[in-house]
C-alpha cells in the first residue's frame, strides 16, 4: 500500500467476507456472492479515503474507480465489474480466474473446498496455515526472504478458522457462478497479472485476455502466485503505469 501511495495512487484495501476487520464473522449471509458485491459496491459509491478506491485522483462521491483484485478478490472483482462496469474505470486481476466452467466440475470443487473448510475448523488456524503453505501453487514462496515470510505467516495466522470455512463455504471458486460467457461483455481496461512460475494461472491470463475486448497480460517473471509478495517492485511498477494511463 506504501508503495502505490508512493507511486501517487491512493489505495483504499476492502475487508472482504472473513477477511480483515470482518475476520471472526460466520453468518452465512454475509459469505454469499451478493454480500461480497455489496462491499465493493459500497466502496464505489462512498467519498474519497473510504474502503476499496484504487485512484491516482481525489474522486467524488459515485465517480468510477480502479480495482485490484487478487485469488478470489480478483475473481469478486470481476463479477463487480461485469455487474456494474460504469463504476469501474480500470480493472487490475492478478492470478484470479473467472471461475470453473461446467457444472459438474464447480461441484466437485464444491464438495472439495467444504471438505477443506472442515478441516480448518477441526483442525484450527495453524494446522492450515501449515497445510495452505505446502500447496505447490505456493512453492515459489519459500525462496521469500525470511521476514516476508514469517510476516506473511503471521498475517494468515491472524485469520478465524470458522471464518475461513464460511468463506470457502460461500464465495469458493466451485461455489460462484462461471463469468468465462461473460467475459465479451466487458469492455473496462483490463491488466491481467500472472507469475511465470505458475504455469496454470498464465494459461487463465491469456485465456481471457483472447475474450476481453480491452486487456493486457503481464507474465511477471521469476514469481508464482503471489506476485505482488514475490516481485513487489515490479508488481507495483506495472500497476501504477497502470492507473496512471488514466
């Protein structure tokens, strides 16, 4: 956030659902695809300085903004600006997927991210923290200096396992509907942001870049995932010419 503020953007972060000051939450209506669209909505139509603008100017009350979203922030920020693309100015995804197409797969996902949020609660927060770190998609991480990830460790320790659950439960990949139909429709300026290291969510990049009407894919190279953690300054680089475009 420092570093876009530096890059004279000025980033406003949106908790979403189980996440940040909404950690700790449970209640399945707010983990819903509705609920999380609200959020952001809701940050669209507030003054200057409140959750959620991405801007490189003051903005007034219901101007259009920028968003940056990432995983499944990235996947949320999609459906908000296919929902409501004149609130969107510049739409920025880094390593996020319009979903999983056919419903037979979505349902396997389904019953696999319930499984998983099962275990989060029976098992708690550091015994997942321990298992999420493991997962191949995150490998490229343990090349991490060692304070970035004892710091990013300690960030997701900060999480409630039951709010974890719920939003697995709620707004997983299996659980939203598939945007890829949609994807023609969306004409917002669109920067698509992958990892080189992460070979599945590069293809996902330049799969929707192929049906996006005004996007570009930067493959970042030397980084999985987690792009903005791995390559910080090249991710900051590319997302403040970004906005700056304006």
């Amino acid at each position: 956030m420092e570093g876009l503020t530096r890059a004279g953007v000025q980033p406003e972060p949106i908790d979403l659902p189980g996440h940040g000051t909404r950690a700790g939450r449970t209640d399945a209506s707010e983990f819903t695809l509705e609920a999380a669209l609200a959020i952001v909505d809701g940050a669209s139509r507030s003054d200057e300085g409140d959750e959620g603008s991405v801007s490189d100017t003051p903005r007034r009350v219901g101007e259009p903004f920028g968003v940056v979203g990432y995983s499944m922030g990235g996947r949320l920020a999609l459906h908000h600006a296919l929902a409501h693309p004149e609130r969107v100015e510049r739409l920025v995804l880094e390593s996020a997927s319009p979903g999983i197409e056919g419903e037979e797969a979505r349902a396997r996902r389904r019953a696999s991210d319930e499984a998983l949020a099962d275990r989060i609660v029976d098992q708690g927060i550091e015994a997942f923290v321990e298992y999420w770190a493991s997962l191949p998609l995150f490998a490229s991480q343990r090349r991490l200096d060692d304070g970035v990830r004892a710091a990013h460790r300690a960030r997701r320790l900060a999480n409630a396992p039951e709010s974890l659950a719920a939003a697995l439960r709620g707004l997983g990949t299996g659980a939203l509907p598939s945007l890829w139909s949609s994807l023609a429709d969306l004409r917002t300026p669109t920067l698509l942001i992958a990892g080189s290291l992460d070979p599945k969510f590069v293809g996902i990049a330049e799969r929707m870049a192929e049906r996006l009407p005004n996007a570009r894919v930067a493959i970042v190279p030397d980084a999985g995932h987690t792009v903005h953690l791995e390559r910080p300054d090249r991710w900051l680089h590319l997302v403040a010419d970004f906005f700056d475009e304006n």
